[in-house]
C-alpha cells in the first residue's frame, strides 16, 4: 500500500474504466469528490455501486458529460439522475450482485474504498459496508482507499490487508449518520400490528426506517429473538441490553447478529466498533435464501409503494420513474416462506402523504413488479393484517379491501366487482 496525496490516488482511473463506489455509511466522499474534479480530462467512465451518501456530482452537470452511472439501487442523491440519460438502474436481487463481479459479467478496473486504519498485522476493516463490496475488492484491477480512524472495526469477513490495497489517503472526518425519526401515529399502529406477529424464538429481518423502528419498539415483552438481516440501525440497541435479542435460537451463526451492512447513529457505530457478536457477511451469504431458510420463525418486514388487488407488490418504482430498487426484498420474503413458522410481511400505510391509495385496482403504467403475487405473505396496514397466501384472486380481493382507507373502499370494490364479478 502506497500513501499518497488524493490527486495521485484518483489519477489511476483513467477514461473508459469501470469503478466502484462502496456505499452506506462507508461511501469515500473525498475519493469521489476529486474524481468528479477531473471531468474535464476523462470520458466515459462507467459508475457501479449500490446506494451512496453525498451530493452525487457525477450525475451533475457540468460533470456528467464524463460520468455514467449503473446502480443497482437508487437513493435520493441520484433519484434523478438515474432517471436521465447520464444514469441507468440494473435490476438484480442483492443476492446476486456479487456475480457481476466474480463472473465478469461487469469487471472492474477501480475499486474506490473507505477503510479502518490498519492493526498491527497490516488488515483494515472495511466498516459498515461489506455487502457487494467485498466482491468488488476481489476482483478490481486497482483498489484505492479512504482510511479513517472514524470508521468501526468490524467482526466477520470485511477484512482487508494493506496488500490489497494500491493506493490510499488518510483521512480523519465523521462518517455519515442517520437520524432516527419518530413514528407517526400510523407508523406506530402499523408497528403494533407486526409486533403482535412476531413469536418468541424469531429471527428477525428489517431496515431502517419509522415502521422497523415502531415494530422493534414494541417487542420488550418477547423473548429469545435473533437477527438475520441485510441491514440495521439504532432500533435493535434496546433489545441487544434489555436481553432480548440473544440469538440463541439461530441456526445460522448462533448467538451472533448477521447483517451485511448497517447504518444510524454514532451511538450504533460505537456499539458495533469491535463487537465480536456482530458479524458483517457479504450480501450473498447475508441474502442467501438456503441460509436464510434455515433460521426459525424468520420474520421478514418490508414495505410497498403501491400493491394491486391480486396482490402484486410495487416497491421499487412510481410507475415508470424508477425511485429506489429491488433490493434484498426477494430474498427475504423467499427465505422466510420457507423458513419453519417463517413469515414474510410488506408492511405500509394504506394511503400516500397525499391520501392516495396505496392498495390499488392496478399498478400504475410502467410499474415493476418486486415481489410476485406467488411469493406475497402477509399484507399489513394500519387497518389490520391479512395473509393472500392460499386465497384466489377474488378472496385477496376481498381482504386487501378490508385493510385499505376507509375513504377508498368503495372505489376499489366497485373495481373488484367489474374484474371478478
């Protein structure tokens, strides 16, 4: 490993490259920063990464004349230019993202890293983000890294020797956080509607976010719950001291939380700095629905843009405009049908912020589809729980219409009777 200044370690892109960006908590701002400065001397330079913090100028103008981004999930700093000609989003499972790599279906020449200093056997953590990361490491023609004495040192496999490592620059800057929001009284009553699905001995899957948050607030009087997610934050802390959180019923890494990457507050990062009970995997272990599966009760909480009658899931798009991505959706709602007294949950509030029904006759024009109506569990609103599983398309006509805004019910059973009958 060479420590050089942040000019030299960007001028190995050079125009035509490939190059990843880490993502999350861990995204190497400076890095990217100073990449997007060399716009005027580069040329089609191909982004892949997952979903960063930051102001994303490469998808800016005038920088985007040199910068194409191919992102395999669409956060707010690059909603809009995913949905220009200077950006694109490639549909895939997390699961899967590491084949693009491994498989050259997608090789990279530059990997762009944010990393712990290294200990006294010459190995960085990678942090917060081991996800797609640690496949992007692998295979990179050249690694360029960020270290930071902020970012936490992580257990599992995000390890990486300064061998590895072709170029870096030292920084010391606060890595980015995530406040924790407060429910609204929807989000709340959504929350207690989960709460009292989840058993004792669960394993449990879910974000971050009001409703995860609501949900984990109200599960001080369970007992024995464990985690095997692709992600978390803060909400978890409580349950990890009040004793609720053991783990002791897993399969899969016993007694241990397992995620691929993690984000919220300097609290969280503190609490996972050098937790050997919190083990970092990389997303094909993490989102592996063979492994997942084998977890008991898992419990898998995921939200919806929009759900048709038939029980079609939208939750990564609004209608054409691609607004995030796929994601490990998929993975989970499969993992935790199989699982033994597994249960797979989207969970949402029944209307939109402008009291449109999220519980629609049809989905919009152009809209994807994330979770097929095969696969869909369990719906949750503020109205109540139901299971599509096993019913006709009539009777999960019948009871999306039973959880959705009273103000819309009549609207959609006008439109059940004139496609059912």
């Amino acid at each position: 490993m060479k420590i050089v200044s942040v000019e030299e370690a960007v001028s190995v892109v050079k125009s035509n490259n490939r190059v990843f960006f880490q993502g999350a908590a861990m995204t190497p701002n400076l890095l990217i920063d100073s990449l997007v400065e060399r716009y005027r001397e580069l040329e089609n330079i191909d982004i892949v990464q997952i979903h960063t913090h930051g102001e994303g100028k490469y998808l800016q103008e005038p920088y985007n004349k040199a910068f194409h981004l191919s992102s395999f999930f669409v956060g707010d700093n690059t909603r809009k230019g995913v949905n220009s000609v200077n950006g694109d989003y490639v549909p895939v499972f997390l699961s899967e993202i590491h084949r693009f790599f491994r498989s050259n279906i997608l090789p990279l020449d530059v990997a762009f890293i944010q990393v712990s200093p290294p200990d006294k056997h010459g190995f960085c953590s990678l942090g917060l983000s081991v996800d797609v990361t640690l496949p992007a490491i692998e295979t990179a023609k050249k690694v360029i890294a960020q270290i930071n004495p902020n970012v936490p040192r992580t257990h599992g496999d995000g390890i990486i020797h300064i061998n590895k490592i072709d170029y870096a620059v030292e920084v010391d800057t606060p890595i980015y956080t995530a406040n924790i929001g407060t429910p609204s009284e929807i989000e709340a009553t959504i929350g207690k509607n989960i709460a009292n699905m989840v058993e004792d001995g669960a394993t449990l899957q879910m974000g971050i976010g009001n409703i995860p948050n609501a949900v984990l607030h109200n599960l001080h009087n369970h007992k024995h719950l464990g985690i095997h997610t692709e992600m978390f934050s803060d909400g978890i802390l409580p349950l990890v001291e009040k004793g609720i959180i053991t783990g002791e019923n897993k399969v899969i890494k016993k007694g241990k939380i397992v995620t691929c990457f993690a984000m919220g507050t300097q609290k969280l990062y503190d609490f996972i700095d050098d937790n050997p009970s919190i083990h970092f995997k990389e997303a094909a272990y993490t989102n592996d629905t063979a492994l997942i599966r084998r977890n008991p009760k898992v419990t898998a909480i995921n939200s919806a843009i929009e759900i048709d009658l038939t029980g079609q899931v939208c939750a990564d798009s609004i209608g054409m405009y691609q607004y995030s991505g796929v994601g490990g959706q998929m993975d989970f709602i499969r993992g935790a049908s199989l699982s033994e007294g597994g249960k797979p949950i989207i969970a949402m509030p029944s209307v939109t912020n402008k009291g449109i029904s999220k519980i629609t006759p049809f989905l919009k024009e152009g809209a994807s589809v994330t979770t097929t109506r095969a696969h869909v569990h369990y719906i949750v609103t503020e109205y109540g729980v139901v299971n599509l599983y096993g019913k006709g398309l009539k009777e999960r006509a019948k009871a999306l219409i039973s959880i959705a805004h009273p103000d819309h019910r009549e609207m959609l059973e006008r439109a059940a009777k004139e496609r059912f009958g």
